[in-house]
C-alpha cells in the first residue's frame, strides 16, 4: 500500500483550479487541496513532495507510520458500490439499487482516538468484521482516526443486521470518541433516484430548513457545515433571480409557473448538500458512537422521505404540513417502525422547548 502523509495544512478547492505543482491535476469543488511550502497542490504531489524532501513532522509521522494506516484509503478512495437490502426477509446485495421505491441510506462517520494508542487494531477489528458493508478513509479535518463509510443500505438492513452495532461498540469500548470533538461528523446520504419526482424532493428539503430549532434539538448540532440558510437553500442572493425569486408554493411543488425548476445551491455546507449526483447528503447529525443515536437518525430520513411522498400541497400551504410536529404524528401512526425516532424527539423533548437561533 502507497505511502499517506497527514495533511498539515488543507481547505476545500472552491476557488482553487488545478495543482500548482503539476499543473495536470483539475480540482473538484467538493475536494480538499492540500498546501506545501505556499502552493496548493493535489494529494498525489503533496505526498511525492514529502517523501522526496524527507519533509515528514516528527511525532506525526511516527503516529501515523506505515503500519498505523495500513488498511485505511485515502480520501479520494470510492469504490463501486454495493446495495444492501432486505428482499422477502433475505439478505440481498447487488450491484444496482433494483427496488428504487425503496430509499437506501450510505453513512459517513468520522471518528478521534482520543488516547495515544496506534490505529490498525481498530482498523483490523472493522476491516475482519463490518467489511465489505464499510470501508475506512482518510480525512484531514480528523487528528487521529478516520473515516467510516458504508455502502448504501436500507433501513430494514440497517435494523435486521449486528455487525454496525458491535463495530460501534468496540470502538467505545477501545478509546474512540464521535460525541464529544471538534473535529469529527456524522452524514447520511439518501438515494434522489428514489424520490417521485421534483415535487417530492422539494417538500423534503424545503422541511430541512424551516424546522432548524427542532432539527437541532434533535439532531444535537449546530455548526457552520451544517447551515440551515434558507437563502443559500433558494439561491435567494443569486442575481439571476431578478424579480422572479421563487415562491412558497413553487419551492413546495419543486417548479416555477414559467416552468423552471428551483435551482441547486452554489454552497454544499448546508443541512443538506444536494450538489451530489447521486445522493442528498444530510449534514446536520452530531455524531455518536450510540446505535441506537444513529438508528434514530436514520429512521428520522426515511420517515421525512415517506412522509414527504404522500402530504398535499394543500395540507402544507393551510394546515402547516411540513412543520415537525406534523411529522411526528405522521411517525406515529405507522406502528413501531420509527419507534427509535420517536424516542429520541421524546428524550430531547424537541417539541417542548425551542433552541435559540
């Protein structure tokens, strides 16, 4: 496995165009560029450039040494993925996501060994018994950790299978923390295949950013990656507006009178990032080493996705339909399958009292 350097000193390449050391590399917004020695340059020429100038920083190195990372991609590292779902109460996985009424969910969680322990144990421990489900990456936001990534999966797999569980638990119990750092995060991906069509989407996302004191509540953060600016949501400083600026009711049936669709944002820390080509990416969960935490918040997206598919503009525009209360009732009148969601909403008692903004 190719030698990874930590990166010392990174920032998203929104205004960064290509690498300034090879100048072939052509910068994605989403990707971090990495700095060295004043240029920013791709991760490919930072590492050559460390290894060529013996540039390595002491106590980081010896931290993050060969045997340390083995086992752990890089950032850009994404492979194929696979489906994982339930299908007449077997286990089914695939190549394609075959049953598209149904959502699939791909998590990302970021996770900080807080003691001074070597990684590859835990590393070893998820790659032996939650792989191929979920794979482990580098991030430079994180000081001594990594990433976990899982391959899309529906809320019935999530549920039905241990494996994510006991990973959760061992690390726990083996001197992880998510809860409580600076630097780690927890985002849920759902499938835009999956959704009927604009109007469904909008009324999702239109939901995302008017319930911020409840979803906050909820969902225990409050951070600049995770903004809740409606503005930015409806492009609403974007000149090309003019006087044209969508309405409530075109934002909630995901199109304009003149038959123009809302456009996508130009900024993807948001609550939700959805300059995904595949995936609406929710950024607003704080996260947890807890199952039943993220089982929560799982139950929480493909219940706002099921709810959303089915309420009325009607009911939205005069019965105030997409407000968190609404959703609630909605999760309790279908049995126990949003049971975790609803405790949660219970113990945080969202619905009792606000979060200042």
């Amino acid at each position: 496995m190719p030698r990874t350097l930590r990166l010392q000193d990174a920032r998203l390449a929104d205004n960064i165009t290509e690498c300034e050391a090879c100048g072939d590399y052509e910068f994605e917004r989403t990707e971090f560029a990495n700095r060295y020695n004043g240029d920013w340059v791709c991760e490919n020429c930072y590492n050559s450039l460390c290894e060529e100038n013996n540039d390595y920083d002491g106590d980081d190195w010896s931290s993050d040494n060969d045997d340390d990372r083995h086992g752990i991609n890089s950032y850009s590292y994404k492979p194929s993925p696979r489906f994982y779902t339930i299908v007449d109460g077997n286990i089914h996985v695939s190549r394609e996501h075959i049953n598209k009424d149904v959502p699939v969910f791909g998590i990302e969680l970021e996770v900080e060994n807080v003691g001074q322990n070597y990684l590859n144990d835990a590393v070893s421990f998820i790659n032996n018994n939650t792989a191929p489900l979920v794979y482990l990456k580098e991030d430079c936001s994180i000081n001594h950790g990594f990433e976990i990534v899982s391959h899309p999966m529906s809320l019935d797999y999530f549920k039905h299978i241990t494996i994510y569980k006991e990973m959760l638990d061992y690390l726990r119990n083996n001197g992880y923390h998510a809860w409580k750092t600076s630097t780690c995060g927890l985002h849920i991906h759902i499938s835009k295949v999956s959704f009927v069509d604009a109007k469904h989407q909008m009324k999702f996302l239109y939901f995302m950013f008017k319930n911020k004191a409840e979803l906050i509540r909820f969902a225990g953060r409050n951070s600049s990656y995770a903004k809740y600016d409606y503005d930015a949501f409806v492009n609403n400083q974007d000149s090309i507006w003019g006087p044209n600026k969508p309405n409530l009711i075109e934002i909630v049936k995901g199109i304009q009178k003149n038959g123009n669709y809302v456009p996508h944002p130009y900024e993807r820390n948001l609550a939700v990032n959805r300059m995904g080509e595949h995936t609406h990416e929710l950024r607003i969960f704080r996260p947890s080493l807890r199952f039943d935490t993220v089982l929560a918040y799982m139950e929480f997206v493909e219940c706002l996705f099921m709810y959303t598919k089915q309420v009325t503009s009607n009911e939205i525009l005069k019965h105030d339909g997409l407000k968190f209360d609404a959703l609630i009732r909605f999760a309790m009148s279908q049995g126990d399958r949003y049971s975790t969601f609803i405790s949660r909403v219970i113990k945080r008692k969202v619905l009792e009292q606000k979060e200042s903004k």
